[in-house]
C-alpha cells in the first residue's frame, strides 16, 4: 500500500489543541502548509533523525523498567505491562567478568570524563565475545571517573535519563541495535547517511599506509587496503571540505560514492542536516570573482554541563567543568565529506520557503533552520537533527541532563505541530563511547588487519591494571573477509539505545530485531523508493553499504491501527510527563 496525503492532518490539528493545553512553556508553530507531498510506502511523511553521542545501551538501559528512585531524583515507575529488556540482571551486577562490576550512577554523577572508543580498542574491549575487557581497554580516569578506571561499568536508570524511560513507555524501543562498525563518531556518522565508511579519495596526513596497532586510535586515521587506492574511516577525521575544519589538529578526508541526500535529491525530496553552531561566528567573505578570501569561522559556544555539579570522583583539584564548549563539532556533520552534499562555507538558506531544497546552502543548515521550517509550514520530508556539543550527550563537554533538556524541546515542539500526525522521529546514537555493555553483535562485515582484534588472549596474558589497551595486542583477526572485501569495516559493533516516537509507533513495546545505524538509512529508502546506496546490482561481497543486509525498523511501528490520540509532553528539566494516562 501506497500513502498520500489524508485527513489524517485534521486529526492532528484537534490532538495538537488539547495537547498545547498539557504543556505549559512550549511554543506552538504556525499552522503548517506542505508545498510538496509524495507519495510513501508507510503513512509517514515525515521523519527526524536525532543523531546523539556516544552512549551504549546498557550505559542508558541496564535495568529498565526499574528504577532506584532515591530521595530527591525525579521518580520513574514503569507500567505493569512493560515487556522486558535484555538488561543487566543477575551475575551480569554481581560477579561480571570484568575488573569491576556494574553500578548505579545518579543525577550528580551526570559530568563524567569521555571513554576510549576507538576502532581497535572497542573490539579489544568484546574478547571475542567474553566482554571482560573494559576496563583495561577502553576505561579512562579523569574529571568525572574514578580513578580506579571503573566509571567505564557505570550506568544510569530512569532518576537520570528519565525522558528516555518515559518516551520508551509511551513509544518504541529496540534492545537489539548495534553500531555499524566498531569505532568513534565519525565511523557512526557516516554509516547513518551512507552505509559505508570505505572511500577516501583525497586526505591529509596521516594517510595512505596500514597505521600501526597504536596509531589506530589516533583520532583522525584512515585505513587503505592493499589492493585499493580507497581508504576506509577508523577514526575522527575531519571533512576536507569544510572551512570550521580544523587543519593540523586531525586529519581531513573526502568521501567518495553516493549518500541518502544524492537519493532523494534524485527524487527532489526536501531534507536538510540541521546542526547545532552550524551558522558561522564569522561569514565567509569573497573576492570579485567569487573565490573565497576568507573562511568561515564557527566559534560560537556554550558553557558545559549547564546545571550540573561539579563531579567530586576523579577530581580532588575541584576543577570546575563549566568551561566553554565550541557548539559546531566537523566530524559530526557527514554530509561534509561528500562534495555533492557539502556545504563549505556554511552559507545560510536563501529563504525559510528553500529549507530543504536544493540552493547555496546545499540542504546543510544551523539547527535554528529547524524550527525556521517547521514553524513557517516548510518541514523538509526527512530532517537529520544535531544538537550543539554541550547538549549532544557526549561524555566530557556534555552529560545526559543536558542532553535531555535538548531531546525535550524537540520533542515537544514537533509533537505540537500540524506534520506530527505524519512524522517519525527517531532517536539514534554515533557511537557508544566505549561504555560497558553486555551483548556482542553479529559479525557481518569481517575485516584481518593489523588493527582488527576479537580473538581473546588467554587469561594470563590480560593486563589487570585498567586502561591500558596498549598491553593487549592485536590479533589481526575479525573474521575472515570474502576476497576483495573493504579492509577495516568490522561491525557490528556496541549495542546502543534506539528509539521510535511517532503516531504510529507501537506502544509501551521492545522490538528485538537485529539492527544497526544503517537500519535508518534503509527505512528512509524505504518509504521514499530511493532505492539503494549501490544502486540495484550488488557489489562483490564486503564492498556493499550496509543497507543492502541492514535489518529493518518497521516492527517499531503499527501502521494497521489509527495512530496514538495523544502526543507526550515531558518537563525538559526533570523528564517526567507533564500529563498522565
């Protein structure tokens, strides 16, 4: 079945007018006005990719649906008839295989330091599907983390990430989605548009050239096979073209072959990459003849963990966290690898009415485009949404309380427009930072270099001191690759939170379909009929983007009912619902 558009925009106008009522302190758009429709496989017109950082799903779900609920924290009770998770229960708390077991962290240990997540190292961490690593390889001490290396084992529960726990009763979760590949941001990111890391056709240094075992978890390495002038991404490069890059700090790279905005730029489908610091602190200006004189520059930034304590582990100087953030991070934004998505110096829309068409800005805006289109009726077809640093979650400039308040305001504001009746939001994240979790993924990409590693060593050869990955040596082994495979795109990788929250989302419901960041990709082909990544003949085995064999989202959703009457509004500080059932 097919979907146009329906009366279902009626209904949504009457919910969004009692719903404002519940909410009290969110803005309500202007009536929407869709310029374009097409038609959809699923009646889903809409969908807001919220792309977050770095959390595993055991780090934000361990022991849903129940909570501690100290004196003092926001309360969560669940429902009844929650369905389980595959959480932490049992010997997984008490006697763990790792150095430490897994324990409770509560709202004032929200600031934590960051965890090493890279490509290497996180596949060190699974010991080839023991997962007693963690602490050794991919634990890290600082402001914020014991300075036994422990703070790696730590998790919250629903007094801390309550909106999560509260949007997971209401809407779909999934307890089964992983990384696409082991590795850090940039790895997730580009998976999310495209399915596929390998493809740098032009970098700066360091490049071509297998890196060693401990290069590898510089950020910034690419990877090149032997028998291909392509690299593949390991790391945290930054886009080469991309004037708030920065050069010298990290590598630069550009990405070959095509991504999501190229299939529904074909089908002159409106979408947009909407980031937080994206409009520049300083424009860029230009000469007569319109090459560049000087670039742009994004300097604009927030104070960290606004709200939150200062963390007492691992800081006995009392140093304050509260410092400045710069809120455009490059290597977050994936369409600026691709030199058909790019947009170089970071020119603004020509008008709120071309937020999502084809113009100088090249459907890559500030995150202020967002809410520019939503509120003036513009809302492109498919949104990717990414909040400034400090409110992205990334463990070290950011902390779950402030990435709540982010997540709420969204939310909030999408539920009350028009478009909510036709809209999927889905929350996702680039990587999992390296934080415990207790569930390995298949292995469908296989990858033997130098820097895969997921035979485990034998037990007297493990280092008992934490952090220190360096000790463990690679075993050159992910499986073994099909000849010709693209070297380095082991995956999958660490479980991590995904959520569905629509109209049509099934309720209070766990799906334990296998999935991945490139399950997002497939589900916006999908509905659009952009067809795939590498067209419709299949590439030579392990050369194909992961959205040819990615597992799908559509059991998060019923669209055989009328969707849910009721949107949830949640209190951006606290996370708790601002209307009960």
């Amino acid at each position: 079945m097919v979907f146009r558009s329906s009366s279902l925009r009626h209904w949504a106008l009457a919910t969004v007018g009692t719903a404002a009522l519940l909410s009290a302190g969110v803005a309500s758009p202007a009536m929407a006005r869709e310029t374009e429709d097409f038609s959809t496989k699923w009646p889903i017109k809409h969908v807001v990719v919220i792309f977050q950082e770095n959390i595993s799903f055991d780090h934000y779900f361990a022991t849903y649906p129940n909570a501690l609920n100290p004196v003092g924290e926001p309360k969560f009770t669940g429902r009844d008839d929650t369905p389980s998770v595959n959480g932490l229960t049992g010997g997984l708390l008490t006697d763990n295989p790792n150095l430490f077991n897994p324990f409770r962290l509560d709202r004032a240990q929200a600031a934590t330091c960051d965890m090493d997540h890279g490509y290497t190292d996180e596949q060190k961490a699974v010991d080839g599907g023991l997962l007693g690593l963690f602490v050794q390889t991919v634990g890290r001490k600082g402001v914020g983390c014991n300075p036994n290396g422990s703070t790696v084992m730590g998790y919250y529960d629903g007094n801390t990430v309550t909106a999560l726990w509260n949007y997971a009763q209401r809407f779909a979760m999934s307890d089964n989605s992983f990384d696409t590949n082991f590795g850090p941001s940039t790895v997730g990111a580009l998976n999310l548009i495209a399915g596929q890391t390998h493809g740098v056709v032009q970098a700066t240094a360091p490049v071509n050239g297998v890196p060693t075992p401990t290069s590898a978890s510089i950020p910034g390495n690419t990877f090149v096979a032997p028998s291909d002038a392509q690299g593949t991404v390991i790391g945290d490069p930054q886009p080469l073209l991309d004037d708030c890059s920065s050069p010298g700090s990290r590598a630069q790279v550009k990405m070959a072959g095509p991504n999501v905005g190229d299939l529904l730029n074909a089908k002159r489908i409106a979408w947009g990459f909407f980031q937080g610091g994206f409009a520049p602190s300083t424009p860029a200006t230009f000469n007569a003849d319109g090459s560049v004189k000087t670039p742009a520059v994004c300097n604009t930034a927030h104070a960290a963990h606004p709200g939150v304590p200062n963390p007492t582990d691992g800081n006995p100087s009392g140093a304050d966290v509260h410092t400045l953030v710069t809120d455009y991070i490059p290597h977050h934004q994936p369409f600026q690898y691709y030199q058909t998505t790019a947009n170089p110096h970071h020119l603004p829309p020509s008008s709120v009415a071309m937020i999502g068409k084809t113009d100088q800005a090249n459907h890559q805006y500030d995150l202020s485009a967002f809410f520019a289109a939503l509120k003036s009726g513009h809302l492109p077809a498919v949104s990717y949404v990414k909040a400034a640093a400090y409110e992205d979650g990334h463990p070290g400039y950011s902390d779950p309380l402030s990435e709540q308040t982010f997540l709420v305001d969204v939310i909030n504001t999408l539920q009350q427009s028009p478009e909510w009746a036709e809209t999927a939001i889905i929350i996702a994240y680039d990587d999992s930072d390296g934080w415990y979790d207790h569930v390995t993924g298949p292995i469908v990409s296989p990858s033997e270099t130098p820097v895969d590693s997921l035979v485990p060593l034998p037990r007297a050869s493990e280092p008992t001191q934490p952090a220190s990955p360096g000790a463990i040596a690679t075993s050159g082994n992910c499986g073994t690759p099909k000849p010709g495979a693209f070297a380095a795109r082991c995956g999958y990788g660490t479980r991590q939170p995904l959520l569905v929250i629509s109209p049509w989302a099934k309720v209070n419901f766990v799906d334990h379909t296998t999935t991945d960041q490139s399950s997002i990709l497939r589900f916006i082909e999908d509905n659009w009929d952009l067809g795939l990544i590498d067209g419709p003949a299949e590439p030579p085995a392990g050369q194909a983007s992961f959205d040819r064999i990615t597992g799908p989202l559509v059991n998060m959703f019923d669209f055989a009912e009328h969707p849910q009457p009721r949107p949830l509004f949640l209190d951006r500080i606290t996370g708790a619902a601002l209307d009960r059932d």
